[in-house]
C-alpha cells in the first residue's frame, strides 16, 4: 500500500449563509442571491482541488461540535437528518444524508490517544451531526459522494488557555497527518472556523441584502489582513506564534482550535497559502484559504 497523502489542507469557513445563498435542494429556505465572493472563492477552490484528482475522504474540524472533555470522533459509518442552525433557523434547514470513514477516524483516534490527548469515538446512531461540518463539507464537495472523518472541538482554550489549546490541536494536527500517511489514502483537511467574529445582533429583514454587509471593526479587519498575509508568505510558525493574541483581539473562532490542528497537520508549512477569498457576513471575517503540500 502506498503512503496516504494530504491532498490539500483548505481553512474553509462555515457561515450558513453561503449554502442559503447557493440554494442546494437539500436546504428548505430560498436565497435570491447573496455573499456572491465567498461562494465564488469556494468554486476556485472546488476546481483547484479537482485539478489533482478526487479525493478519498474529508477530514473536518469544526467549532460547532463542542465536547467539554477531549476530543471525539463520528464513529458511525452512516447519519441522515435534518440539521437546522440554532442562530439562523430561517436560513438554514438542511436535510444530511452522509457516510463517514469509520476506520480512518479510528486510526486518528488512536494516533491521538498514543500521543497522550484524550480523545473519544462518538457511536451513538441517532445523534445529529453539527453544521459546522455539513456547512464546511457542502461548500467544498456539494456532491456528498465521498466519506468524511469529523472531530470535534474540545474546551482546552476555555478550560485552560490559548497557549495549552494550540498546543493540544497541533498535537492532533500531527497525529492526523500520521494516521493518513498510514492509511494509503488521499484526503483533504477543513479547519472550519471563520476568522474575526464580532458579529451584527440585528439581521435586516432580507438576509441577502448585501447593502447591509460589511466589516463590523476596522481593527479586526487588520488582524484578519496582517493573518491572511503571513498565510500568503508561508509564515505559519509566524501565524503560531500570534495566534493566542490574535484570537483574543478578534473574539475569533480559532478559538475552537480549527486552524491550529490544520497548521500541524500540514507541518507548518513554509510555502505560500492561496487565498480564495475573504468576506464578510454578518460582519465576521471569512477566508477561503488552500495550502498544496504538493506544490510545496
Ligand atoms: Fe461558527
């Protein structure tokens, strides 16, 4: 069996507003239109990782599976439900139907375990699948034709710090990266968070009015710049290393730890990130962002 191989690792951010606007026919409420940059950054980013095959799983962290104690894994091969979002039931109602690469996040599971993280497979069959993950899985594969791995976010940054939360989720990053070097497969890993976070608390009464969208704080659009500029340079031990500070400034969701598991996978990587695109919704800072190990 040859070595397994990260096919590219994508910071692929989930606001439900994107698959609103895209009207798939698996989610109930009707966009007109909407976000337009974000969801033509995700169709480069679709074609960019078309151009080197397809893969064979999807390995997503989100945010929005949130565990108190460690780190868990979807250990059951088939969910199918209907995922409505907490803040945003009027835009998001969608109906799952998906297949997880159960071996795979067994392996990962175990990497992590024997690297000292504690960690959990998640085997209950009726339980709803976040949509963090569906959001972040449809946007980069809306075929929904190839199994995903889902690991939740544990609570170390709140429970302890920033510091020992990055330091956990790079820890997993690189028990990631060995499982699928070992797997013989190809896979594509989303770090599913957005970046700045301050958010509107009034939505307009169309959604989709992109009148009423911009950045909420001119700081936190320079924190989200001075990010996306290091990415571009290939600075990722420079990204570590202002990350603790940069999450607190931005009330950001690396705060569940997403981009720092996706950096250790990737072994800091050293060559330049593409950025696919950056917006806003809701006012939070949203950024399409692919690394190529392949091309590093
Ligand atoms: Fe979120």
């Amino acid at each position: 069996m040859s070595a397994g191989a990260i096919l590219a690792g994508v910071l692929a951010p989930h606001p439900p507003h994107l698959v609103y606007a895209d009207n798939p026919p698996q989610n109930e409420p009707y966009a007109e239109c909407g976000w337009e940059e974000l969801r033509w950054g995700y169709e480069r980013l679709r074609k960019s990782i078309a151009s080197r095959g397809v893969p064979d799983v999807l390995i997503v962290h989100s945010p929005h599976w949130r565990t108190n104690s460690g780190h868990h894994f979807l250990g059951v091969d088939h969910f199918a439900g209907l995922s409505v979002d907490p803040v945003f039931p009027n835009l998001f109602r969608f109906h799952y139907d998906l297949e997880v690469d159960v071996e795979l996040a067994q392996a990962i599971h175990d990497e992590a375990a024997a690297a000292g993280l504690q960690t959990k497979m998640m085997t209950n069959p009726s339980f709803r699948v976040d949509y963090g993950t569906i959001t972040a899985c449809h946007l980069v594969r809306p075929e929904w034709d190839i199994p995903i791995v889902c690991i939740s976010a544990s609570r170390a940054y709140y429970l302890f710090s920033n510091e020992v939360g990055d330091a956990q989720m790079i820890a997993l990053g690189q028990a990631t990266a060995r499982a699928v070097a070992d797997s013989g497969k190809n896979a594509v890993l989303l770090a599913s968070n957005s970046l700045s976070h301050r958010h509107f608390t009034v939505e307009p009464s169309l959604p989709e009015d992109m009148s009423k969208e911009h950045v909420y704080h001119h700081g936190q659009y320079l924190w989200d710049m001075r990010l996306l500029e290091l990415m571009r340079q290939g600075k990722s031990r420079e990204i570590v290393d202002i990350l603790p500070d940069y999450t607190e400034q931005t009330v950001s969701e690396t705060k569940e730890g997403s981009l720092s598991w996706l950096l250790g996978a990737l072994d800091f990587p050293t060559y330049p990130a593409e950025v696919h695109a950056y917006g806003s919704v809701i006012g939070t800072g949203n950024a399409i962002v692919e690394w190529n190990p392949q091309h590093g």
